[in-house]
C-alpha cells in the first residue's frame, strides 16, 4: 500500500504511456509492470521506441530538455516529465529512465515509498 494523491499519479502513468506511445512505432508494445521490493513500490513503463544516449538520460526529466528526437506532435511542450518529476518527489520517490541506446527502446521507472516506510 502507499498513500499518494490519486489523481497525481494517475497524471505520472499517464504521461509516461503517453511519451512510451508517442515515441514508438505504430504496433509495438508498450509494457506496464509494479512490484515492490523492500520498502518501496516499483513502477516501470517499457517502450520499443527510439531510446535515448546517455548523454539525453541525464537530461530526461529536466523542463525543456535538449534532446534529439522527432517531432512527433504539436502539442508537446517538453514539461510533461519534468512534472513527472516534481510530482514523485513530493511523494517522497525517485524517478529516472533506462535505455540501452537510440534505436533501442527505454524503461521509465518511479519509486514510492511503500506505506508506513516514508
């Protein structure tokens, strides 16, 4: 169990299966998973995407981050994961992304502090 505000996590998955959806090729799986381990709960969201070097997972969460990817849609105005970001730690998590290079998909993953463990 974790006690969090509801409606901002929501908006958290959201924009992950959002950036998961917009940044991978039409028929490829996006994954979902949560578990917990020690005193937190897990969440990743994987992606066949376009993956990020590790120079751009350093950059990720941070508001307009300059990264090299294509522009998939208008509306997208790079503050969606820094949000993300904010939002976690308030909670008292961590939020970072995994990717074994361009072209390779990428794993965005959250913590939260299991219920009773803050």
């Amino acid at each position: 169990m974790v006690c969090v505000d509801p409606d901002k996590i929501g908006q958290v998955l959201v924009n992950l299966l959002d950036n998961a959806s917009k940044y991978s090729p039409e028929g490829s799986v996006i994954k979902i998973s949560a578990g917990e381990r020690d005193k937190l709960v897990k969440v990743s969201v994987t992606d066949e995407g376009i993956g990020l070097s590790e120079e751009d997972l350093g950059k990720l969460f941070l508001p307009f981050p300059d990264i090299q990817r294509p522009v998939v849609t208008a509306q997208s105005v790079g503050l969606g994961l820094s949000v993300c970001r904010g939002i976690v730690k308030l909670h008292g998590g961590r939020i970072w992304a995994e990717s074994p290079g361009p072209g390779q998909g990428s794993t965005l993953f959250f913590t939260l502090p299991k219920l009773g463990e803050e």
